[in-house]
C-alpha cells in the first residue's frame, strides 16, 4: 500500500516520469553533491509546440500515445544518470546531473545535450492510423552550479523556454542569454 501511495505522490501516471515534486528532491540532493565536489549541472525545460493540435486533430488518446513516446525518446536521448520529469500537459524537465568543472565548457555540454533532445523529438511518429506527425519544441535551458537555489533554477530554465516560444518556437534558449 505504502508504495502505491509514494507511486501516486511522485510518478506521472501517464508517462512513468517523476513529476516536479519528486524531481525538486532530486535538485536538492544535486545540489548537495556539488557542495561537495563542485561543478555544473544543468535543468533543460521542454515543451512541445502546438500539441494541442494533436488533441484537437485525433483525439486526447492519441495525445497521450505521443506523450508517452516523448517520454521514451527524451529517456534515449540523456544519461541513465540524468532525470526526467513531465510537470503537466506537453512540458517535461531534465535535470543534467553533471557537466564538468570547467564554466566555459558546461554550457557548451549543456546545450549540445539540448539540441540532442531537440533532435529526438523532432524524428516523426508513426501514428496507429498511419499518419505520420511532426513535432517540435522550444527549449530553455538553465546552468548551474552549487551556489543555485532550486526556485531560481526552475524559474530561470522556464523563462527561457518561454523565450524560446516568444522568439518564434523550436529554438534552444540559454538563461544565461535573456
């Protein structure tokens, strides 16, 4: 019982991500382990553009069915070490546990990460009608190090995908450039 009740609290029931509540806890404990060690860390915010086409062009079944495959391919698309969230709807976040020591080629990794998931969402889908559909999405990314708070983190990462969408959508933005 006790683990359906922590499944219910802190996994997306539709993808099998953690959601944000569970993934803050990941961030805290990140953040931990930079304290210690030192180095950057990433938090990549993702949200599908338009998808509510989809749902308005299928059906919110076929939605889902795409979400759920989102999920796989932002899974292949980072580290094992990496975490995934889906926060609601189409938006996902990934934390990127480590990128190095070095600040001028963390964000360099941090953005070749993001532009690998770019890519992956990007492959069509092969719907069960036979439909094939194509996605994009606009990406802000924010870097950090140990001396980040996690509400900045997530502000900033978030504010920079907005960019991303206000600049015209299927872009990558930096925190670090808005």
């Amino acid at each position: 019982m006790e683990k359906q009740v922590e499944r219910l609290l802190f996994i997306d029931s539709l993808t099998g991500l953690v959601n944000l509540k569970y993934l803050m806890n990941i961030i805290q404990h990140h953040l931990y382990n930079l304290q210690l060690n030192g180095g950057f860390g990433a938090l990549i915010d993702i949200n599908i553009d338009e998808f509510r086409h989809i749902n308005e062009a299928y059906s919110f079944n076929v939605g889902d069915n795409l979400l759920i495959d989102i999920s796989k391919r932002l899974k292949d698309s980072v580290r094992e070490s990496d975490s995934i969230a889906r926060i609601g709807g189409d938006e996902f976040l990934v934390l990127v546990e480590y990128l190095g020591k070095d600040s001028k080629i963390a964000p360099e990794i941090g953005y070749l990460i993001a532009e690998k998931i770019k890519f992956f969402i990007q492959e069509p889908y092969k719907l069960e009608n036979g439909d094939t559909v194509y996605l994009t999405c606009s990406i802000g990314i924010r870097i950090f190090n140990a001396n980040s708070n996690i509400e900045t983190i997530l502000k900033d990462a978030n504010l920079a995908m907005f960019q991303s969408k206000h600049n015209g959508k299927n872009l990558i933005t930096s925190s670090e450039t808005i």
